[in-house]
C-alpha cells in the first residue's frame, strides 16, 4: 500500500498546545519559523482547566521571597527535586508573572491595583514559619485566562499553527531528533514535520486512572512517543492525587478553596488537618492531605451512604466572597455535585491529577539520556510543562507550582530550541522515517478483532486505581502489572469499527489506549522497584523515606521489545545555582 | 433506571450522500447523569463510530458545543434530566459546516476572533512592575474574559448564518473585552474592522446568543457598547 505523505520544514516545532507549548511557540516564533502541532485547537489544551493560581514571590500582599518559595518547592517535592531547577524556577517566577501581566493576562488586583495573591498548600514564609501569599490569580479561572491569553500572543507572534494533528512518531536520526510524523484528525491525511529543534509539551496521563481530574486527551502520548524511541520516563511513579475532587466524578475543585478559607470535616464534623499538620492544617501539600483523607475514611469516619468520602466547607466565607473569588467553583459544585456551596460543603475525595514527573530535562529544559553513571543532552529535543521532568516537583507537586513550571520552563524551552535551531543546520530525516508509527496506525486502523475501546479502558482505570492509588503495597501493584499485560495481550485483538477518513475518534481512542497502557505499565514497574514512601508514592509495605537508598531519579526505559519497562536511576541535583542546598529532612508540617 | 431515546444527526462523507439520523437508547445511571455520559455510552458501549468533540467535561474547553433539542449547549454541563425531554435530538451546531456527524468546521470562527485582534496592544512603555490596574477597572473584564470559545453564540445567531462574513458575537465579545481593558491603547485599531457591514452592524439585536451562552455572557450588550463607542467617536 503506497502512503501519500506531506513533509514540511521548520526551525522549530511544538507538539502540544497547552501553556508550555505555547509560551514555546511564541518565544520561539520570535527568532525563528515556528510550528505548533496540536491534537485539539489550542485553547481546548488542558491548562485551561487549572482553577486556583500561580506562585510567585512577589510579596505584593507580604514580604516574600524567591529563596523560601524555593525552599518550599524542594520540601513539597521530599527533596526529589533537582535543586538546580527549583533555583532557576522560583527565581524567574516574579519576572516570568510580570511579563504575562504585560501581555494581557487579567489577574485579579489588590486595591491599591496590584496582582492579587492568596495562600495555597505547601507555601510558607521563612522556611515553613506561616503560611504566605503567594499564588496569583484571576478569579479561580487562572488557566483558562492564562491559555487564552498565550494563545493570543503566539498568533499576534506569527505562530504557524496545526490543530487536530496528532503525532505518531518522534523522529530520530543518528541520536538528533528532527522531526514528528502526525496524522490529521480532520481528513486522515499523513505529515512529516522536519525541524532543527522539537519541543515536547504534551500535556500528563492521568486519564488511565478512574477518578482523575483529566481531561480526554490527557492520555501520556508524548511520554509513550518519547519512550519508544530510547527516551526515559523519569519518575514514573510519582503521580498526584489531589485531595478535592468532587464525590464521583474526580473534577477538580482547587485548592484556592482552602486558600480562601475552607476546611475540611469528617463525619464527626471535625477539621482533622489540625491533626495531621498542625502549623498550616488544611494548606498542608496534596499528597499528605489526600492521605490524611483516605486514612479518615479507612478508620470509619468518612461520610455519606458509603462513609467513603469526606466533606469540604467553605459557606463560612460568605456568598459575596464565594462569588466574586470561586465563581467556577460555585458552577462546578452545582453540576457535578448538586450542592450549593454557599450553603453547604461539597462532598469531596481525593482525584488523580497529575505526572509529577516526565521526559528528563536540565534546568534549560533540554532532554536528558542518562543513568546513575552518565548522563548526556539529546541533540535537538526540548521538553516542558507536565510531560516533562526538569525536576521541580520531584515526588509531589506544591499547587500553583504546575503553572509556573509551564511557563517558565515553556519559555526556557523556546529560548533554548529557537538559538539551537540558528545554530544548527536540519539533520535529515531517515530513508524510512515515520515507518514505525505509520506500521501502528495501520495497524489499528485495520484491526478487526473482538475488543473495543470501552472495556478495556474501563479495566485500565479500575485497576490503577484500586492497585496504583494514595496506598500501595507490592501485591497490590503486582496483580496490577499482570492485568495491565492480559489488558496489553487483548490490544493485539483489538477492533476499530470505525473506518471512515474523517474525524476517526475511533481510531484516535485506540491509538491514546495502546499508549496508556504503554505508560500504565511504566509507571507501575517503577513503583514496585521503589522499596520507600515519599511523597505521592506511598508504600504501607515500606512506609518510611529512605534517602541512602532512594534519593535518586527513577528513569523509566523500553527494552528493546519497544514494550517492556526497564528501570533504571539517576542522580538528583543536589546542587543549586547560586544558593546553598537544603539537605534531605523529615517532612513536617 | 430510566431509558431515554437520542436522536443523532448523523454524517460521514466517506460513505453518505446526505446526513441522516440515527436512533439509540440510553441509560440515565445516575443523577445528573450529562449529555457527554450519553454520548460516550454510545460511543463505547453500542456504536463507536458516532463521532463528537469533547475534552476537558467541565466546561471550559469549548469543544462541545451542540445543538440539543434545538438549543445550543455544552454536553459536558448539560444533565439529561434538566431537558425535561425522553426524545432527545442532537445536531451540531447550525450554521457551520458540518464535517461529520456533531463536528463541525470552526476555522471560519477562529479566523474572526483572530481577525479583531485579540491581544492587548501597548504603546506606552511597560513599567518594570505589573501594570496597575484598580479593581473597578479589572471588574470591567467580568463578564467579558469567561468565554471559551465554544462558538455556541455566533452559530445561534440568524445574521450569522445569513452572512457569512459576519464577525459575530463572539468576535465582537472579546474584542469589547480588549477595548475596556484599562492597559489596552488598541482600540483605534480595532474599532474600524468592527464599524464594517459585516461587524457589529450587522446585529439584529435578536439575543440569541446570549440565550446559547453556557458562561451567561452578553455578547449582545457588548455590540452595543462597541456602536455607542463607534457613534460617539462620529459627533
């Protein structure tokens, strides 16, 4: 079968709309032609569901700075994060706010017209004394406001854009990457784009869990495209729960809610954050509240029919309040929760919610190949934003910390692949570039056998979250490796019923599942081989951090079987830039 | 548990010469079951080559936007028993081209909202700071920046099926949320790409699009301003 293929050149290319893509693209656009491919039109990316704000040290509402937000970074992450980027992150974030201040992003104001902040889990003042203001925001819409705006500028930048394309292939030659083969979702035709310079930012995959605050298309492409080419996954297994998701149905009520003042309750009405982090109670970092949640419920005192959930209060506040700062809140609690919550708590439990870590990069977001002995950039691949791992969040993300990860690393990302784009002439593709990836779509858009998506996704997701989730024990994550492997066996008898050209979501669901699968078994095989609890990764069989054995990256590799996980390790950056490195110390909030 | 009967446009140019619609029953398995519940029942327990756009489900993507019993909506935000209905029908949005079953081409929407430069435009320096803004100039946005782009505004709106080179409500929205924006000095440029035959004259002030908005904005409070903004430069 002969495949008719249209091949375009670029400096730079994107792949991935969300807030890292495009502060890529538009920084990028501005030295060098730039493309942008994306699997859904920009301003549908997944960045635009983020609620609550961004963190910066701007001290516009307190003294804050930089160095304890750096602090609280690193100790929110159980000091698994590179200190290098957690140096270079915090440090850039007052300006990096500044600058998207400057290009319309409407943050909410102080009265005297400032941007706005407020508290949120994890941030502190002095090195964990108090809780301080330091998440901007725009009402509780800061990533919607902030997508569209980014979306804005990369047009105003010139940004040539692809969307509804969705990448099959990373393309490698001779250890460069140079290139993406897509295909368009809008008539079925076959890209090549050849670039200089790519850019990953393709969003997390936390759609392979049942109760998740994903949107559809967070589905670990980019991680899978990543692996099957030699690439790493780094620190696999480290995935946030949020602890409020509504009752249900997982979507996300932010953080800004206790920010703003609201509290949790058990079923005996009880704020029991004072108990578990008696300094900042319910500010304390995600994964210890969404355990501290789940332990109330296992020790009989969760609520509702079930007593399997637990309650979030935040009608104290007042009506005027709820509505001018969490408006989408109110909207989202009526929706998904049939409860008013000027009047009521919403019923809440933890939701999972984000890829702590991702494809390794340096603080400059190049991608990282490497292992305990050495470890090497790959020449012309950039990655940032939630597929990527440069590592400021480590073993758990402080919240606010995703967007300013995006935008700053999205920024370093464009900066970096626009001068090596000028630098470097294009390496040319290979005789037969894009030959695996066409081989999968053909497979699936021929498959005739008995298994469609609907059940083996739904089996998937039930068994990471019964086996992946807040707790886990080795039995647990082994039994859950073996189903993903039958589910993995069934892929091979798998049907596509739809065989239209266009808009083939049938065929689009399959490829997502067969890489959900790919980054379900990953993960896993990481976080049996991690003999510790840190952070989101929390083991009843090995409950205590154990820095002489584990203070190191995991990274997640193929076999050459394209399909096998082969764990591997890698140093932390212990080092900052500039600053003195805060050592490994007990977690206490 | 209730069943409910979904009417669906139905449209592949692969294989049909003209749309159709086809019948399915679905189960309403919980309260506040919504319209998107529906559709993936269909999509991946009966037929998965129904074909629909969906992302985010909570309503701040814009993607599905859809005709519903006549009414455009998100299905994401949208409880099948608020429809008061058993019979559902499904359309895509009207006044787009279709390019398959409740996908619709939305190009053309994308290229008016591009087309009244949406962005702010500065000719001041920039201070080293933020730009300030008081929060009775940042209130001014309310109302105005929520919009997702869902496009269920201008495909309700009779002048903007009847011309087609009409911007819109919704291009018109967002560019009324640039001009009021306190750091904006682009309004000159703006103001002519609207004061056209095929810009904010062009509205009948038949409100449809503030009965489709899903965010219950007002684009058609925001044409208005634009021509009184437009009237008053005039004098």
């Amino acid at each position: 079968m002969s495949v008719k293929i249209e091949y375009h050149k670029f400096d730079v290319v994107v792949v991935g709309a969300g807030g890292a893509g495009l502060n890529a693209a538009q920084v990028a656009s501005q030295y060098c032609k730039t493309a942008v491919i994306s699997e859904v039109y920009p301003t549908r990316s997944h960045t635009i569901s983020a609620q609550g704000g961004i963190s910066a040290a701007l001290g516009n509402l307190e003294e804050d700075h930089w160095h304890w937000h750096m602090y609280d970074t690193v100790k929110g992450s159980d000091y698994l994060c590179d200190q290098d980027a957690a140096e270079y992150m915090t440090k850039q974030a007052p300006e990096m706010i500044i600058a998207l201040e400057h290009i319309g992003l409407p943050f909410s104001r102080t009265p005297e017209g400032k941007i706005a902040q407020r508290p949120f889990g994890g941030h502190t003042a002095e090195f964990g004394k108090r809780a301080v203001k330091r998440a901007c925001y725009a009402a509780d819409r800061t990533g919607h406001a902030m997508l569209q705006t980014l979306y804005e500028k990369s047009v105003a930048q010139g940004t040539h854009f692809y969307s509804e394309f969705y990448a099959l292939e990373l393309l490698v030659n001779d250890g460069a990457v140079n290139g993406v083969l897509c295909f368009d979702i809008q008539n079925g035709e076959l890209h090549i784009f050849n670039a200089k310079a790519v850019v990953f930012a393709t969003g997390g995959n936390c759609r392979i869990f049942q109760t998740n605050s994903n949107a559809h298309i967070n589905t670990g492409d980019g991680l899978a495209l990543a692996m099957r080419k030699g690439f790493s996954w780094s620190d696999a297994e480290f995935f946030q729960f949020h602890p409020t998701g509504i009752y249900g149905a997982g979507n996300l009520i932010t953080e800004g809610v206790r920010g703003e003042g609201g509290i949790l309750l058990n079923a005996q009405g009880e704020r029991f954050m004072e108990r578990y982090a008696p300094t900042i109670k319910d500010l304390a970092p995600r994964d210890i509240v969404s355990r501290s949640m789940t332990k109330e419920v296992l020790e009989g005192r969760g609520v509702g029919q079930f007593k399997d959930h637990t309650l979030l209060k935040i009608d104290h506040i007042g009506a005027a309040n709820i509505m001018e700062k969490l408006p989408g809140i109110h909207e989202l609690a009526l929706v998904f929760a049939g409860v008013d919550c000027t009047k009521e708590p919403i019923p809440v439990n933890p939701t999972a919610h984000y890829q702590n870590g991702g494809i390794p990069t340096g603080y400059l977001s190049q991608v990282i190949k490497g292992n305990m002995e050495k470890e090497e950039f790959v020449p012309g691949f950039f990655a940032a934003g939630e597929c990527a791992s440069a590592s400021v969040h480590g073993a758990n993300r402080l919240g606010t910390n995703s967007l300013l990860d995006l935008v700053v690393f999205g920024r370093t990302a464009g900066e970096q692949a626009a001068k090596y784009a000028m630098a470097n002439s294009i390496v040319s593709l290979k005789d037969d570039a894009g030959s695996e990836g066409l081989a999968n779509l053909q497979k699936y858009a021929n498959a005739n056998g008995k298994y469609t998506f609907g059940e083996i996704w739904g089996e998937l997701t039930r068994t990471m979250q019964t086996k992946m989730g807040v707790f886990r024990t080795e039995k647990l994550m082994k039994e859950c490796y073996s189903t993903l492997l039958e589910l993995e066996a069934k892929m091979d008898d798998y049907r596509v019923n739809d065989k239209s050209s266009v808009y083939n979501l049938d065929l689009i669901e399959a490829l997502e599942l067969n890489n959900m699968i790919l980054v379900a078994k990953a993960c896993t095989q990481a976080a049996i081989l991690r003999k510790e609890s840190r952070g989101g990764h929390f083991r009843d069989d090995y409950p205590d951090r154990d820095d002489v054995n584990f203070l190191k990256h995991t990274e997640v590799y193929l076999e050459e079987d394209c399909k096998t996980p082969r764990v591997d390790y890698r140093k932390v950056r212990l080092q900052p830039l500039t600053v003195e490195t805060f050592p490994p110390k007990a977690r206490v909030y | 548990m209730t069943t409910v009967t979904f009417e669906i446009f139905r449209y592949d140019p692969d294989k049909d010469k003209e749309p159709y619609y086809q019948t399915y029953k679905v189960e309403l398995r919980r309260p506040g079951y919504l319209m998107l519940d529906a559709l993936n029942q269909i999509k991946w327990e009966q037929d998965p080559t129904l074909t629909y756009r969906r992302s985010c489900r909570e309503g701040v993507c814009g993607s599905d936007g859809l005709n519903v019993n006549g009414v455009n909506m998100l299905s994401c935000m949208t409880k099948v028993e608020d429809l008061g209905a058993d019979h559902i029908v499904v359309q895509p949005l009207p006044g787009m081209n279709v390019m398959r079953d409740l996908v619709v081409d939305v190009d053309d929407f994308f290229n008016k909202f591009i087309a009244v430069k949406p962005y702010l435009i500065r000719k001041s320096p920039n201070p080293d700071k933020e730009i300030y803004q008081s929060p009775e100039d940042r209130k001014k946005l309310d109302g105005l920046y929520e919009c997702i782009l869902c496009g269920c505004c201008s495909s309700s709106c009779p002048s903007f099926w009847a011309d087609k080179k009409y911007l819109g409500p919704n291009a018109a929205l967002r560019a009324w949320r640039y001009i009021v924006d306190s750091r904006d000095e682009g309004a000159e440029e703006r103001l002519p790409i609207l004061n056209d035959k095929h810009g904010v004259w062009r509205c009948h002030t038949i409100y449809n699009c503030v009965e489709a908005c899903p965010k219950e904005l007002n684009p058609t409070e925001a044409i208005m301003n634009i021509r009184k903004m437009l009237l008053d430069q005039q004098v």
